[in-house]
C-alpha cells in the first residue's frame, strides 16, 4: 500500500491585519510571510454587509504587493447567516480575489445564533445535537454553492462553533460530509487546517480529500508574528494523512 504524503503548506490562507481585528499592520504581515518562507499569503480581514473599509483595504493589499518578495491575494473573511446559506458579504467586492468563508455563529433558520442560544436550545430539547449538526453542514454547503463567481474560496476553521455550542466534532459521520465535499470539488473551495482553532480533525479532513477535496493551511494569525506558523496544522496533515492510508487499507 502506498503511503499518503500531503505536502508541507508554503502558503498562509487566513491572516488579519489592523484593518479588521489584527493587531499588526498590513505590511509587517506581508513581511512576516515572507520571513517564514511562504509563497503564498492570502490576507483575510473581516468584512460584514455594510463594512465600509474595502476600497481601501484592497487598495492598500494592491500598493503592497507591487514590492512584496511573494504572492500577496487580498481577501476576506465573512460568515454563513442562515440555513439558506447567505454570506455576510458586501454587495461591492472590487478589488477581492479571495472569500475565507466562516462560522462565527451558528447558522440557523432565522439567522446566525450566539453559541449561547443554541446551548440553551440544546438544553430544552427544543434543538437536538443531530439536527443541529445538520443544520450546520446544510447551511455550510449552501454557502458554498452561494459564493461569489470570479473569486476563489476556502472553508476557514470549519466546524469551530460546535465546541463553542457543547457540540463534538467527532459526532458527525463521516458520510454526512458527502454534500459538502460534493459542493466544494464543483466550486473548487478549499478546506483550512485552522492553526488557531485546531479545525476540522484529521478524521474530518480525511473524509473530505478522500471526496477529492483540496486541504490548506492557515494560521488565523492576528499578529504578524502568528503568520505561517504551523505547528498544530503540521501535525494534523500527518494524521490525516495516516487516516487516508486506513480508509485505504480497510478497503482492500
């Protein structure tokens, strides 16, 4: 049997700066990529609706990738509302080559919920952790097929409300991701190894590039001195590599 080897990241997909909530400057973390020896680094500050800071946000990630010793992708990241699967996102996006696509709150029917309330459905009955988690990957999937057209995308730091909700990750069988891995191949949108969340597991991200789906690294890094940094994210590309050469030797 061949042993499953995924490559080491030489890109950063999830990075802030203190146009949202990051504490460093754009510039310094463009430098800190390219200290870290990345190729790549796809900056990720939080948009909502009605944020009014892209035209110079975009134009500030365009004047510093003109001298950056890398490829420098402005991005955003905004999260799933409802279980339609509508983005909080600008109408406008001039200038935005990336979506990182999360769940800052818990995508219900009537809209995004603090963690908080869906303990306290949990905790009525009035919302079981079975539905709940069906609630999430419909919701997930159908922003996935919402994404904006001409833009890449990626899953960032999947499943990281579940905890924040006394749900498990661990819970989900592993052939309930089907139509999510099925959305992400035709849409190729990536799925994130969260450094900072340490999301999805390895037995998920398994499951997922087994579907054909591509798997990515990102720090989440608020400060400069986060970004490319992998130490959990290396870890978890090695279990899950271990968790394809399983599900492969279980097949034979």
């Amino acid at each position: 049997m061949t042993a499953h080897r995924l490559p080491s990241p030489t890109a950063d997909l999830h990075t802030h700066t203190d146009f949202s909530d990051g504490r460093d400057p754009l510039t310094e973390v463009v430098a800190a990529a390219g200290a870290a020896g990345l190729r790549t680094v796809v900056v990720t500050d939080h948009v909502r609706a009605d944020s009014a800071h892209l035209p110079a946000y975009t134009a500030a990630v365009r004047a510093v990738r003109a001298e950056a010793p890398l490829r420098v992708v402005c991005g955003v990241e905004a999260k799933v509302l409802d279980t339609d699967g509508r983005i909080d996102l600008p109408a406008d996006l001039s200038g935005v080559e990336h979506v990182a696509l999360a769940d800052h709150r818990f995508p219900l029917p009537d809209g995004p919920a603090h963690p908080e309330r869906v303990r306290d459905l949990l905790s009525t009955g009035a919302l079981t952790p079975a539905r709940a988690r069906r609630l999430l990957l419909a919701a997930t999937t159908r922003a996935v097929t919402r994404l904006p057209a001409g833009r890449t995308a990626h899953l960032a730091h999947l499943f990281s409300v579940l905890p924040k909700c006394g749900l498990d990750e661990a819970d989900l069988d592993p052939a309930e991701l089907a139509p999510l891995a099925r959305a992400c191949r035709a849409r190729g949108v990536a799925v994130e190894l969260n450094e900072k969340w340490h999301c999805p597991s390895p037995r998920t991200a398994a499951a997922l590039a087994a579907a054909g789906v591509r798997l990515a690294a990102g720090s989440d890094a608020h400060r400069a001195a986060e970004v490319g940094r992998f130490d959990w994210a290396a870890g978890a590309l090695a279990a899950t590599a271990a968790h394809l050469d399983a599900r492969a030797g279980s097949r034979r």
